[in-house]
C-alpha cells in the first residue's frame, strides 16, 4: 500500500482551466420533478440492467430534504420495475442504527413501493480496494455484491464532516456497512469511542473515496450516477429535521456515467451562483477539505474533472456551469414539508423533556 499520509490542497477551488485530461459527457436538466428524474436517468442507463439496485440516502424520520419519494416511486414504477433500493444501518446513533429501527424509518418516510434491501442486516461482504492508500478492501452490506448493476440516486448538499455529499459519499459511506465499514472510514478501524470520528480533512475525504472505488470497481461500467441539486442545506440528510435551513437556491438534476465528473459538475454549479446564493456552501466544503475528495478520485482513476455540460432542456447544447444557475430563484420550503418538519421537532422536543423527568 502507498503511504499513508493525506494529500493537501482540499481547501481550494480547483478552476476549470488548470484541470488536465479527457471530458466525460453530464447531462443536465432545470426540471426538478419525477419527469426531470426520468428524463436523466434514461440519458445514462445504457448498462443498467439484470438484478438492479437503487442506492440512495432514504433519510431520517419525517428529513425535509431527500429526494422526494414520489419521484424515486415513479421512476421504479415506470423504469426499473423490478429494482430493490439497498440501505445500510448507520454509524451513529438515531433512527437507523439498527435493522429494527431503520425498518420503522423506512415506513415513517413511505419507502415502501419496492423492496429495500438493508444490505448489511445479515452481515457484511469484503470488496477489494485497487491502488488504495488506506485500505486494500472495504466492507460492505453482505448482499450488495448479489446485485448485477447499480443505479446511484444522489440527493446533493453539504456534509457536516465531509463538506458536500454527491455521488461519493452516497456510495462511499452509503454502501460501506454501518459498524465495520463506516468505522474504517471514521475511526480508523478504533474501537475507541473517543475516535468514533477522529478522521477528517483530508484524509477522511481519501477514505470515502477508497470506499466508493471497491463498490463502483464491482460493478464495472454497470453503474450510473444521477445528482439532484434540490433543498441543498450545508447538512447532510443524516441530520434529518435538525439539518440547517436551506438557503442555496434549487438548480436542477445531472447524470453521468463518470462519479468524478458528475459530483465535479455539481460543485461547479455552486460556484457559479452568486456571492449571496453559493456563500454557505462554497464555505462548507472549503472548511472541511471537501476539494480533496474530486482531486483523489482524479488520483485514484475514478473518472474526469473536465466534462462537455449538456443542456437537455435545449437539445443537448453544450453550456457552462453560469449558463446552468442563470435566473436560479431564492428557496422557498414546501409549506407540507415545513409543517411535517415542525410536527416532528415538536415531537422530539416533547420526548426529550418527558425523558428528562424519568
């Protein structure tokens, strides 16, 4: 194995002209709906096929800001008919930290049109790490490896530790099972619940992308990668209705078949808003490193940093990230997810202080 210090240079922005290297094709949309959803994923489903899996983040009780499962339903129903969404049990404690607990959130938050496989409910599987610096296999959901291909629906947003959350870090820390995997990745492997998240910077954002690498290596050019760039809060979805108000505008949905390209083309979408709209993320992902995890995917042969952005609203022409986000509006919450969101808060406030008396 290589070894084993983190690289540098996650606090920078990286323009598009001191990139090197071939362009991968990202597709873009502005519909921001099941049909935009639709539309995306059949642009890059060339290779999806057989026993499929859906991998995406299914949220915490009543989490304002996952892809709406209303889309994700339509999109099964109309074209993967027969897929399973897979999940893993988290890291740390909440709603999803055991099979039991996870199974109850699922049907809080209407996952329950498709099978939903917990990958690592009856154990865990080990996949090679080719190249890795830290690792050379991750562990991952037991049945993960069952699956024949493997569709990536992304909910894009900032990431307390990690600085953004794309494609990546869906299937980095998404697929690595909840108390092996995601301990190699946070804890360097510790026991120690002092360490339960000694691992950041740049070195946490090496560790996702080696586990992302032994997961996409698996399934070969049967994977594909879907962005939605909606309700984008600094805070991951693990936050649920305690992630920070959003006020990153909507932009719309990418898709690519290159992981490095796609979560490459989101971060440059926010860097094309203006000073206002891109001002909490930009400072989120500099604040953590969270650069590092585009340049080590580069590193580790994961895909292209320079892409041809293709405007599918407009016959695929051929735009640039500030063509993307022109006349981007100021967020506004749905007033039923506002409501839902507020219902719950309510509800963890009450349980808290009736615990507080026992």
């Amino acid at each position: 194995m290589a070894e084993r210090i983190p690289g540098t240079g996650g606090e920078r922005y990286v323009s598009y002209a001191e990139r090197t290297g071939n362009e991968s094709i990202v597709y873009f949309t502005r519909d921001l709906s099941a049909e935009g959803l639709k539309k995306l994923y059949r642009r890059v489903n060339g290779r999806i096929g057989g026993r499929v899996a859906v991998k995406l983040h299914t949220g915490e009780q009543y989490g304002p800001n996952i892809i709406p499962r209303d889309w994700v339903k339509a999109l099964i129903e109309s074209d993967l008919p027969d897929a399973t969404i897979v999940e893993t049990n988290t890291f740390y404690e909440g709603d999803r930290d055991t099979t039991e607990k996870h199974r109850q959130t699922l049907k809080v938050n209407g996952w329950d049109f498709c099978p939903v496989d917990i990958t690592d409910e009856a154990g865990t599987a080990d996949l090679p790490v080719s190249g890795g610096k830290w690792f050379d296999h991750m562990t991952v959901g037991q049945s993960l490896p069952g699956y024949d291909s493997l569709v990536t629906l992304t909910h894009f947003k900032g990431h307390t530790m990690g600085g953004f959350g794309g494609s990546n870090k869906n299937i980095g820390i998404g697929c690595a099972d909840g108390k092996i995997g995601k301990r190699m990745i946070h804890a360097r492997d510790s026991e120690d619940p002092e360490l339960m998240w000694s691992v950041d910077m740049e070195e946490l954002m090496e560790r996702i992308s080696e586990s992302t690498k032994a997961t996409i290596d698996h399934f070969g050019k049967r994977v594909t990668y879907v962005n939605v760039m909606r309700n984008i809060s600094v805070s991951c979805d693990c936050e649920g209705c305690l992630a920070e108000p959003v006020v990153t505008p909507d932009i719309g949905i990418l898709a690519s078949t290159d992981i490095l390209a796609v979560d490459q083309a989101c971060v440059d979408l926010i860097y094309a808003l203006s000073d206002e709209d891109g001002a909490a993320m930009r400072e989120r992902i500099e604040s953590r490193h969270g650069h590092r995890q585009l340049s080590y995917m580069e590193e580790l042969g994961m895909g292209n940093r320079r892409y041809l952005l293709l405007d599918t609203d407009h016959d695929d022409a051929r735009i640039q990230p500030a063509d993307a986000v022109q006349g981007v509006v100021p967020f506004v919450e749905d007033p039923k997810v506002a409501e839902r969101r507020m219902k719950a808060l309510a509800a963890m406030a009450a349980a808290e202080a009736e615990a507080g008396k026992a």
